[in-house]
C-alpha cells in the first residue's frame, strides 16, 4: 500500500489525476491536498469521494506547519504536485498571490518531504506538474524540447519556472528524488471557465461576446486532459529520477481558427443557423507580454515511455462541448457568485 499526496486535486487536471489514481490503483491510498480556491471544486471529483483509498483534506499549500503536520500523519511516500494559481490574466493583475502558492507552496511541500523522508529517500518521490509557458515564446518554427531555455514572460509562467528550479535544486543539493513535467494547453471537462475553451462554450450558449486579445494569431498546443493524466501515470511509474518530460499534443491551432471551429460545431449542436455564433467574435486589448506560440515536441516522452495522445482533437472538441452542454448546472453554479465581478472586471471594464 501506497500513500500518495495529490496537490490541487480539486482542480481541472487535478481531478481527472485524482479520478485515474483512485481508480486504477485501488492499493494506493490517495490523499487530495487542495485549498478550495475559487478553481478548486469537490463537484469535479463526485464519483469518486466515497472511494475507500480516497481522503480529502482542505489545506493550503502557502502553511508550512500544516504541510509538515500533514506529512508526518500520512507518512506520504509520494508526492503529486499539481496545486497552483493557475491563470495568466489573474497573474497580470495580482502577482503576489503567484508567488505565495507557485513558488513558496511549492517550496514549503519539498521542505515537508525532505524532512518527512529524513534523507532517506528509497521508494520516494516528488512529481511537479509544471507547464511548457515556462520555455517562453516561438517564433513561427520550432519546438519546445527539454533542453529548451527558460524564458519566462508572464508572472505565472515565472513562479512556474521557479518552482521547477526548486525542484531541480533540492534533487541537485539533496538528492530528494523528484521529476518534473512541462505540458502545453489542455482542454476537457471540469476547466474552470475563465481560460479560452470553456469561456468561449459558456458565452456562444449564453450569446455573449466572444472576447479575442489581439487579431487571435497566437499559437497553442492543444492535448486532452485525460491524456495529460495519462501521461502523468506513466511518468510516476517508469520516469528517470532528475528527469524532464515534454507533454504536448502535436495539434496546433491559432486562437481564432479553434474559435471558428467551436463556433461552427455550437450551431449545429444549438440548432443555430451557420455563422450565427461566429457574429460574436469581438477583438479586444491584447493581453500583456502575450506569448506568441507554444508548441511541444513530446518526442522523448514516446519514446522512451510509450505514451502518445489517444483522441483526435476534433473528436476531443466535440466530446468537451458535449460535456459543457450536459453539465449546465456545473456550469451555472461556478459562473455564479465571485466568477462575476472577476468577469467584469477582466472584460466589462476592458
Ligand atoms: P486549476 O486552477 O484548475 O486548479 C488548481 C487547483 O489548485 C485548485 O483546485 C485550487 O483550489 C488548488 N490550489 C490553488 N492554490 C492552492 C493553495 N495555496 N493550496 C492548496 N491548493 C491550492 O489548475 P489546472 O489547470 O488544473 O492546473 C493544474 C496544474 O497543472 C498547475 O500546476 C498548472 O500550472 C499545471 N498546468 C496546467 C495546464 C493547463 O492547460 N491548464 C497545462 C500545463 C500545466
Ligand atoms: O500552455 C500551458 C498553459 O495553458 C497552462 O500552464 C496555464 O495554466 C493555462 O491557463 C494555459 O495558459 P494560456 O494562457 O495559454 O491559456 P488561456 O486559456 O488563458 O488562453 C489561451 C489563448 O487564448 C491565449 O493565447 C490567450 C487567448 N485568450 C484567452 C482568453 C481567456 C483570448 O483570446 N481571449 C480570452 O478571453
């Protein structure tokens, strides 16, 4: 039996990290260790929250003594780190509180397992989940490989590069066994709708305005969240100590093409004429230090463990439209309250 720690598993990709663990290893205990930030939501995690090798504690990351506490009672043997402030435009305006959960959260977790561990690091491990905007921005050729610099733009993307270099430190300084991973954009079922996808499902339904920054030329990556949780098992399970892993989905789009594809796939599935949801579309300010592309050569990751994506991206749209139609009650009831005057405030007043 092990027991593992899951950070930030409330969250988008958390839960779907926490919902594939708790299912496939039923010898492991799993232990979701998230704040409840307005992105955090039990909701996402409902058919998996009487499971016995599933435990929820609410907790912040940024409270060492808590952390410490919270290690010495469960006696983790690992770690899965995915908590974390986790959006550009939040970054822009409130840098701060970046810093507090990025880096000193990430900080506070490796000091409680090195303490925890005692040095004594046989079977132990310390997973990051990171993000491949720590690499910066490309021009119109080339990936993001491993060896890639860091070049980091946004107050997210450089509390992400730092805590990635904590990590690197504490396995350089102390050896305490750890891994990292850099993924590209994920989209699927439970994203908060405040990034791109489920914003722009969420307005198209509620014939709101689609707000693109700049002309929409920039260039994401896009994977499906089930495959990023996929390729987390596998980089747990057979990932090289000290190691890096590139995760992407080789499937790039400009911003305003995705957005023209959902558009047209939301008339047909709402029964509306052709072009009707498209007259949405409306160029707004650019958002500030705005990364050009992103793209990710997962090479390695195929490689040597074998992992590759499953789903077409058409197909992945299409499933994560569906869900977000069928889930209007998740949708209602997270864009109520605070979603509101943070609504206002990032787009209203723009
Ligand atoms: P999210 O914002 O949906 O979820 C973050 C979770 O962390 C929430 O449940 C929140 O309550 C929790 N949390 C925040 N601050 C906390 C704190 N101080 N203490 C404890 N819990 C706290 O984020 P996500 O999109 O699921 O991203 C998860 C991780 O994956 C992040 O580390 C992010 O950098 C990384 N990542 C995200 C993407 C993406 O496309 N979304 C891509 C690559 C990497
Ligand atoms: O690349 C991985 C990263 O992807 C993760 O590390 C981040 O946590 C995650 O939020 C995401 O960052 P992005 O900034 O790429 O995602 P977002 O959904 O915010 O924006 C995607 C693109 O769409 C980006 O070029 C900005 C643009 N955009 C976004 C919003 C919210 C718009 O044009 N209009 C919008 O209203």
């Amino acid at each position: 039996m092990k027991t593992i720690a899951i950070t930030g598993g409330a969250g988008f990709i958390g839960s779907h990290v926490v919902r594939l663990f708790v299912n496939k290893y039923p010898e492991y205990k799993i232990v979701n260790i998230d704040k409840l930030t307005y992105a955090g939501n039990l909701a996402n995690l409902k058919d998996v929250e009487s499971l016995p090798n599933y435990e929820f504690v609410k907790a912040d990351i940024v409270d060492a003594d808590t952390m410490m506490q919270l290690f010495k009672k469960h006696q983790f043997d690992a770690v899965i780190h995915l908590a974390a402030e986790s959006h550009v435009d939040r970054s822009i305006t409130n840098p701060t509180e970046f810093v507090f959960t990025n880096v000193i959260g990430t900080v506070n977790l490796l000091n409680a397992a090195k303490a925890i561990w005692k040095d004594n690091f046989k079977d132990k491990l310390f997973y990051h989940v990171s993000t491949d905007e720590v690499y910066g921005s490309l021009g119109e050729e080339g990936l993001f490989t491993e060896t890639s610099n860091y070049d980091p733009h946004s107050p997210y993307s450089a509390s992400k590069a730092s805590s990635d270099h904590f990590v690197r430190a504490y396995f350089d300084t102390y050896g305490l066994p750890s891994l990292i991973s850099n993924c590209s954009n994920n989209y699927g079922s439970y994203q908060f709708p405040e990034k791109l996808i489920p914003l722009f499902i969420n307005n198209i339904r509620n014939n709101k305005p689609l707000p693109v920054y700049g002309k929409g030329e920039n260039v994401r990556d896009w994977l499906w969240v089930e495959d990023h949780a996929r390729a987390i098992d596998v980089i747990f399970h057979k990932g090289a100590l000290g190691g890096t892993y590139n995760i992407g989905g080789h499937n790039e789009w400009t911003n305003i093409d995705l957005i023209k594809v959902m558009c047209r796939i939301l008339d047909k599935k709402l029964g509306r004429p052709e072009g009707t949801s498209e007259q949405g579309i409306t160029y707004v300010k650019d958002r500030a230090g705005h990364d050009m592309r992103y793209a990710i050569d997962a090479s390695k990751l195929q490689n040597e463990l074998d992992w590759k994506p499953s789903l077409q991206f058409e197909e992945g749209l299409e499933k994560t439209i569906d869900w977000y139609l069928e889930n209007e009650n998740w949708l209602e009831n997270i864009t109520s309250g605070n979603y509101q005057a943070y609504y206002e405030k990032q787009y209203i007043k723009r």
